[in-house]
C-alpha cells in the first residue's frame, strides 16, 4: 500500500475519492462502537474512522490493538466529517477517511513520554527528551524547527551561489593552534605523540583559500570548542562561514545585510530594512554597557563623571579620583524591586570586583536610600534633569573603572528589563528584530590574571591602519578592524579584515601576544610564509547558524534547533558519548589514562 496523500493534504475537494495514507498513530479514541486514529506524517494529520459494521472483524480487531505511534498504512473512502465534528484546529479538519484497509507497518512500544500533546510534551523533562530523540523530533515543534532550518541553509546556499562565492569543505582534522578556546585533540596512530585537533573555525584555512586564489569562499561549516558550556553554546556547532579577497569593511556588511534580508524574508516573511544601524564598541558600551546591546528598549547608561569628581560621596569621588568613571541608569517602574532582586544585582556588581551596588528608589515622594544624604542640591538636580527621575524609579549606579562600571550596568540593565517585561511593564513585539553592527573595537584587550594582552576577536585581525605604528608601544589604543553583528542583544556573529603581510602578523604574534619566535614558527609558519607569496588583502565574517535558527524559531535554547545536542555536560543522551574505549583501542595510540575510573 503506497501513499496516495500525505497527512496534511485532503480537503473537501478530495471527498469521494480512495486515500492512502502512510504515517504514526497520534491518537486513538473509541467512541461509540468506532475507532478513531488519527494518522500523522511529517506534513500533519488527518483523522481516520473504522465502523465494524462494515470491516471484517480481523481488520477491526488489528485496529483495536493500535497504540500511539504504531506505523501504519491506511486506505479508505475520503467523506464529510459528520455535522458538527470539524477539527478546525487541523488544516485537514472538515473531513476524515472512513477505512477501508489497515497495514501495520511496525508496533511501538508504550512510550516514554507522550509526543501527541504539545502541551505535556514541553513540561517533559530536556534529558529525556534527547535520550529519546527520535521520538522528540516528531513533535511537531521539532519538526517545524529542522524544516525551517533547512530553508534557511538552502536559501543561505543560493544567496552565496548567486554573489559568486564557491562552497570549499575544509579539514575537520587539523592541528592545534593556540586560537583562544581549548581544543579537542585526536591522536594519531601512526606517529605517537602527536596529535590532530578539530577545528576551532575553519578560521586558517580560509585565509589560506584567498592565498590560493579562491576569491570567494563560504562553507556551512562545523565548529568545535572544549569549552565549559554556557547556556547557548554546544561543544561543537555550525558557523555560515565566509571569507573574501580585495574588498573593504563596508562590503562585508552589504554582503550580509543582502543574505540576512534573504534569510528573514524565507524564513519569516519579513522584510528587514537595510542598511543597518552602527554603533561604535565605545559608544555601545557608554550607553548600554555590552558590546552585544539589545535596543529594542531604551534604559541607557548615563554618565556622571564630571557631577560627582568632587562629591562629598567618598565612593564616587574616590572612583573619580582613581581614573574611574560614574555611571547610572534609571529602571522606570521598579521602584518596588524586591529585596531579593536587589540582592541578585548586587551580586552582579560584585561579581565584577565592585563592593556593592548604590540605588535609589522613588517612592511616595520620596528618595530612598541611604547614600542621599551625602549628595547636595547640584547632584540631586542633575541626576532628576539626566535621568528624568520621576515617581516609582529605581536608580542604580556604578563607580568604577570605565570599562567595569559600564559592564555593571551593563548587566543590570539586562536584568531590569526581565524583571519589567515579567511584570507587564515592558513590551517587546515578537517579530521586531533590532539589527546593528558594533564596530571600532580595540584590537587588544588586557587579560588582568594572566597580565598579557589578547586579542579582542583573533590573532589574524588587521588593526585600522593609521594605527600599525602604536601596536608596540601602546596596543590599548590600536583599533581592529573587527565587526560584530548583533540582533536583539545576541551576537549573531563577527569577524574583521585580516592581517595580510607577514610582518605585521608576525609582530602581532610575537611582539604583542608575547608568543615565542619558536612557537610561532611551529604553530603558524606555514601560514607566515603562505603571506609571502602573494597574499591578497582579505576580510570575512562567520555568522552563528544554530543561534540564528533559535532566534527564527523564537527559541532561546540552541539546542531545540539542533538535530542531536549535547547537553549542558557535553554528553549525548541518546548514543551515551562520550563512553570508555578498550584497552586495545587504547594501546594501539599508545595512550594510558591515569584518571581515576569513575564510579
Ligand atoms: N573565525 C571567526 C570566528 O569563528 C570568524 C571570522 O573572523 O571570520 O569567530
């Protein structure tokens, strides 16, 4: 019995005609003497109906013993539903299938968990959920996300076809290079001791395309960092990875903002306007205190430097003193923040080295704090002008060094707006996306700890020009010529016109990131001398593909927009990855492992 429709196909136009439809037992109900299964496919479902009064009792019999999710294949005479019984919450709702045949094709087992309720089906707890994952993608939830998925892939394809870019595979066995994040190691057999490692990005070997020639390169590309996992990332995940020859910043962002229109238009239907806005990694941090700012609400950090350099508040004017800065904001409304919720903000400025968190809140009038007495009428009255203090405010202020105050806030903000939003008081439309490139990043940053400098995005960034001469004597002030793009306060993704002449890249390995002559040669001298035989200047950008999927579904969670993730522990709950290997599988890579077996 071959399919004839799939699920989500009859319409009353079909009514009298013979279906064949293949799929899973989403439900079955005995009503009255019938049985009613509605059969579901990847495309959707439709109700079907076995009357004994004109089946042979076997055929009957075999239906009764359906469960959820047994495969079938059905065949019968398509009609009316009867008065009064339309489903319109299916597309297939205003008829059924009145039986004819049944296949079984496979029983199931009584399940896990339910997957014919959507409503259970999102309470079930996320480790059972990918233990069993071929049962969670059949939800339609799932089904929806890896569709749209694909969409986008393919549109993603074509918009890069069309822009004349070649889609390059890069190796996923490749070599340890101290890029930033730890990497996953994989021996080699043939020669003990040393080791491939999985690609951070395909970041080397798309610069070394441009030194061949390739002009235009892009690859949907996997990516693998042995990172303690955060919330939204995977030890491993898919970048839209890009990289191109004799162009400029600004072509890079028309590049994207193009596929990015593309992208949105197929998969929302959305027109997203272009050009984006751009705002410079100084600015984004004055005003929002990220680098990454969501401004789809206002909240901005206001500065008070100059107002309190000579206030009788020992913990401003102290700052001010020691090079810091002031910096407010005024969470409109949250006057009534609980004491818990101002003690989760504290914690937040204290996770930044501050001693504290200084607020005010309005109420009844009135300022109510305990550092008010120390302000006089010139600080009152600037803070009530710049931050137009008004009835049920909460204020809150950092003192601190610039970047440290900003990042504060920064966080603070963040967490005002959770707080306001759960409370009604703060609105986002869902289908607002608030696109903007953050730019003029400094090249360097200061790793306090380690007290050496970094590279804000990677070691092969090209610093803005004009700057070359200051990256021996003072990096801080060197600008890169680093892009990031951000929607909605995530950072979709980033990445810089390069470094192409072998001088500066070895200064940059050497002279700023401290890496020794050998080392360098070791991990990147191929790379060095591949920029001496005519390297082209070039530039790219790898945009984060699970992320942008999640935003598109309206997902938070990566993982709901991935076929088969990890968990936060990095383990795979369906395979049971990462396991033990034999100790045959170990000696023939001469690897002993001394830790401890665990329990
Ligand atoms: N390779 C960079 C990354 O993975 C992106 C880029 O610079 O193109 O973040």
């Amino acid at each position: 019995m071959k399919r004839t429709h799939h699920c989500n196909e009859l319409r009353p136009s079909h009514i009298g005609q013979i279906a064949t439809l293949s799929g899973w037992v989403h439900s079955r109900r005995d009503l009255g003497g019938l049985i009613f299964i509605d059969v579901r496919d990847r495309e959707g479902r439709t109700q079907t109906v076995f009357d004994p009064s004109d089946l042979p009792k076997e055929l009957f019999e075999r239906a009764e013993k359906l469960r959820s999710e047994c495969v079938v294949s059905i065949s019968g005479k398509v009609r009316q539903r009867p008065q009064g019984t339309n489903n319109p919450k299916i597309a297939t709702g205003e008829v059924e299938i009145l039986v004819q045949s049944l296949e079984v094709l496979n029983m199931a087992d009584v399940l896990p968990f339910p997957v014919d309720d959507p409503e259970v089906a999102s309470k079930v707890n996320e480790e059972l959920r990918l233990k069993y994952r071929y049962l969670d993608l059949r939800r339609p939830e799932m089904a929806r996300n890896l569709r749209l998925r694909s969409k986008v892939a393919i549109a993603t394809r074509q918009y890069m076809d069309e822009q004349g870019f070649l889609e390059v595979e890069t190796p996923v066995l490749f070599k340890s290079t101290p890029e930033g994040a730890r990497e996953f190691l994989v021996p080699n057999r043939r020669d003990p001791g040393t080791f491939y490692a999985l690609p951070q990005s395909p970041q080397q070997f798309k610069q070394i395309l441009m030194v061949g020639g390739v002009e235009r390169y892009f690859q949907i590309a996997r990516c693998f960092r042995d990172e303690d996992q955060r919330a939204d990332r995977q030890l491993e995940f898919t970048q839209v990875d890009i990289e191109m020859s004799f162009i400029e910043r600004e072509d890079i962002y028309n590049l994207i903002e193009g596929l990015l229109k593309r992208v949105w238009k197929v998969a929302t239907g959305q027109d997203i306007p272009t050009p984006f806005k751009r705002l410079r990694f100084e600015e984004a941090l004055n005003r929002y205190g990220i680098d990454k700012p969501d401004t789809r609400f206002a909240m901005e950090l206001v500065d008070f430097t100059e107002e309190f350099r000579a206030s009788a508040f020992k913990v401003f004017s102290g700052a001010v003193a020691n090079g810091g800065v002031v910096k407010a904001l005024n969470a409109k409304g949250l006057a009534g923040a609980t004491q818990g919720q101002i003690e989760t903000m504290t914690e937040y400025a204290k996770s930044f080295g501050a001693k504290g968190l200084a607020y005010i809140k309005v109420e009844n009038g009135e300022w109510k704090s305990p550092i008010v007495k120390f302000f006089n009428e010139a600080e009152k009255a600037a803070l009530t002008t710049k931050l137009k203090i008004e009835e049920g405010d909460l204020i809150l202020f950092a003192a601190d060094q610039w970047l440290n105050a900003c990042e504060i806030l920064g966080k603070i903000r963040l967490y005002c707006a959770e707080v306001l939003r759960e409370q009604g008081k703060l609105t986002l439309d869902p289908n607002r996306y608030d696109f903007l490139w953050v730019v003029d990043f400094p090249l360097m940053s200061f790793d306090k700890e380690q007290n050496r400098w970094y590279s804000s995005h990677h070691p092969f960034t090209a610093p803005v020009a004009e700057d070359v001469p200051l990256l021996k004597t003072e990096p801080k002030r060197v600008r890169g010529q680093h892009y990031d793009i951000v929607v909605n306060g995530v950072e979709l993704g980033g990445g810089s016109i390069r470094i192409h002449q072998p001088d500066v890249q070895k200064t940059i390995f050497e002279d700023v990131l401290q890496i020794s002559p050998e080392e360098t040669k070791l991990r990147f001298g191929y790379m060095l001398e591949a920029f001496r035989y005519g390297a082209p200047p070039h530039g790219g950008i790898a945009l984060g593909f699970d992320r942008m999927i999640a935003i598109l579904c309206g997902t938070t969670s990566i993982r709901d927009v991935i076929a088969f993730p990890k968990t936060a522990k990095g383990v795979d709950m369906m395979t049971d990855s990462p396991a033990p290997v034999t100790a045959r599988q170990l000696r023939d890579l001469y690897i002993e492992v001394k830790a401890a077996k665990k329990e």
